[in-house]
C-alpha cells in the first residue's frame, strides 16, 4: 500500500512559520538538508519537496506550528502581504526595516476581543508599505534610468497603479516584487525619449567616480542593467530574478555574467561582487531623491482614475451619439445609382440652320409688327 505524502501548510504560511521562529532560510535549509534557493522556492510555491526532503521539511513546519502555539508575542507579526518588504536587511538599495522585537514566551489563554490588535485599513496597509518600499525604490530606478525625476515619477505611478489594484495586490505573495516590477517597466519605458522633457541629459552625479559608473551601467541593454540591480544591488537570488525579469534561470545568469563582464573591462576594480554592491549602494545614497508623500499618492491616483473613468465615459457617449446619428440620418430605402449614359447609334446628326425662305420673312415682319405687350394681345379679335 502506498503511504500519502506528509501534509503541507500553505506557502505563506511556511514562510510566516520561519519568519515567528525567528529563522533564515539558510537554518532551515541547514536543518532539511538542501540549498537556501531550494527553500525559497518552497516558501514561494514555485516547485513542492518530494520523497525524504518532503518528510523532513513537513515535520519542522510542524514543530515550529506547535511552537506558534505554545508561545505568544507581546507584539502582533505584520501580516505576511508586507513580510516581503520588511524583511530586508538595512541597505541603500533595500527596504528599510523596522527592527523586531524579541519574541517573549508566555502561556496560551483564549484571547478577550479587548486584547486582539484591529486590523490594518487598506490605506493604513498600502502606507506602510509605501513608508518601507518607496524610498529604496527611487534609488533603484535612478541607478535604473540615470534621471532624478524620472525615477520618483516611476515610483510614484508604481504606487498609483498598485492603490488602484489594492485588493489585487494585498493580496499577492510578495506585494514589495509587484510594485518593484511596475516601477522598473515605467523607468525603463523607450517612450521617454520622445518627451521634450527628458530629451536632453541631466546633470552628472557630483563625484566624477559615480558618474562613470553611471554611464557604464546606462551603456548596458535594459534586462542586462535589471539583472545587475536585482542580483548585485537589491540582493535576490537568480531564481528570483529570473522571475522578475520574465527570463529563464540560465538565461539570468547568462545577462548577469555579460553586465558584470562589462562594468569589468571599465572599472577592474569592481570586478568583486561585493565592491560592486557597495559602489552602487553609494552612487544611490549619494543623491538626495525623496518620494512624495503616501498621502499624496493615494490622492494622485484617485484623481487618475476620476479622469481616466470621465474620458472612458465622454468616449462612450462620443460613440453612442455618433452612432445614433448615422442611424438617424442614413437613408430608409435604397435608392439605385443612376446608370451611366449609352450612344445611341443610327441618328443623323443635326444640321445647321439656313436662310429664311419668303414667307418665313414675311411671317417674321408680321410678328414684330405687332403689338409686344398689354392685354391686347390676350383677347381674341372678332373675324
């Protein structure tokens, strides 16, 4: 009789289970015995463990689901839609992290309904995640573009779409990875170009170093470029990249090999991995580029959608009334093209006149003798 697979909690309940036991996914892998990519594949739900890892990963979810429940913190975990965002390591090019309490052990009891913490708003969510995402994010999409207003413009339609999305994007696995990817396609838009505004090119940073590697990374085709910052700035893994870049994993690696060969042959020194994760996150730091307000953004998108729906609706009704008029006026019969005109053969062709004969001049004299106007000559003379 074949035996059924042990049961698994769902993907983001695995990662939350890690995440209240305070453990990395190194530990965890360390524990399973596979490779950290290999867990963060699990707690994403991209493959599923098969066979003994299966077994072995099942039973230390349940240990840490018992331990869950044996203990309790004195602070509620943020929900698992902003784990993804909080739980970055406090750099330049990442989300900022509020740091986490220590987990205090204490005995279960049923929690009163005065003791519950209330649930975060919608907008109270999307402001969070904008306070802990927007700021690294502008200085992901300037290393991106090479413009200052270009990037917190890309930042903040990022944001604009995802508060129009919100139930969509709370939603997701990893809502941080949504807006990221929105803000990169909006910064690396080619439709730029054609825009008075961003025709000529801006300032160079004020340290000339920064501004070579500025320009190096600018001469990189676009995915080149997205890979570098997503591996070597923003610090995923290739899986996660190539995810991100809608690329296969060899094909990321492939892109990450080529950009880093390049910003190789122009500046050796960053030839280390490491080196180039520090100039980057300096260039970035260097600029003084702060993101609007969430309040703002919330605003600057309801009034983007108010305008977009009133010219979806005056398009409607241009098409209605449009319609209507041609139903109105088209014609209720059809009426037959006039056919076009046939020779007629066989008729003689018309002749000149000639000379008045006798009588026709005397019937001419007689006419013009007569009287030309009055009622005369509309009453009959007697014989």
């Amino acid at each position: 009789m074949t035996q059924s697979p042990a049961p698994l909690p769902p993907p983001e309940l695995r990662r939350h289970l890690r995440e209240a036991a305070s453990l990395t996914q190194a530990q965890v892998a360390e524990r399973v015995g596979v490779a950290r990519e290999t867990v963060c594949a699990w707690e994403s739900g991209r493959t599923t463990p098969r066979g003994r890892r299966r077994e072995a990963y099942a039973t230390l979810l349940a240990s840490l689901t018992k331990a869950d429940m044996v203990t309790n913190t004195q602070e509620a975990a943020p929900p698992p839609q902003v784990t993804a965002c909080l739980n970055r390591k406090p750099d330049p090019l990442r989300a900022v992290s509020a740091p986490t309490p220590t987990p205090t052990p204490v005995a279960v009891s049923v929690p009163s309904p005065e003791t519950e913490p209330a649930p975060l708003t919608p907008a109270q969510a999307f402001d969070a995640l904008y306070a802990f995402c927007a700021p690294a994010l502008v200085r992901q999409a300037y290393l991106l573009s090479g413009r200052r207003e270009l990037a917190r413009e890309s930042v903040e339609r990022a944001f604009q779409l995802a508060w129009q999305r919100w139930p969509e994007v709370a939603v997701d696995r990893d809502p941080a990875g949504w807006v990221r990817a929105t803000a990169y396609e909006h910064a690396l838009s080619p439709w730029h170009r054609f825009r008075p505004r961003y025709r000529h090119p801006e300032p160079p940073p004020a340290d000339a170093a920064d501004g070579v590697l500025l320009d190096v990374l600018l001469t990189l085709p676009a995915p080149y470029r997205r890979t570098l910052l997503l591996y070597d700035g923003v610090g995923l893994d290739l899986p996660e990249t190539a995810a991100e870049t809608e690329a296969s994993t060899p094909a990321a690696a492939n892109r990450l090999l080529h950009a880093r060969e390049a910003v190789a042959a122009r500046l050796p020194e960053l030839a280390s991995p490491a080196a180039l994760h520090r100039r980057l996150a300096e260039v970035a730091s260097a600029e003084r580029l702060r993101a609007a307000e969430p309040t703002t953004v919330r605003a600057g998108s309801e009034q983007r959608a108010r305008f977009w729906t009133r010219a979806a609706i005056a398009f409607t009704v241009a098409i209605i009334s449009a319609t209507a008029l041609t139903v109105r006026t088209a014609p209720a019969r059809y009426e037959p093209a006039v056919p076009p005109g046939e020779t007629v053969q066989g008729v003689p062709p018309r002749s000149a006149p000639g000379t008045l004969s006798d009588a026709e001049l005397d019937l001419r004299a007689k006419l013009r003798s007569e009287i030309q106007h009055g009622p005369q000559r509309l009453i009959p003379l007697p014989e």
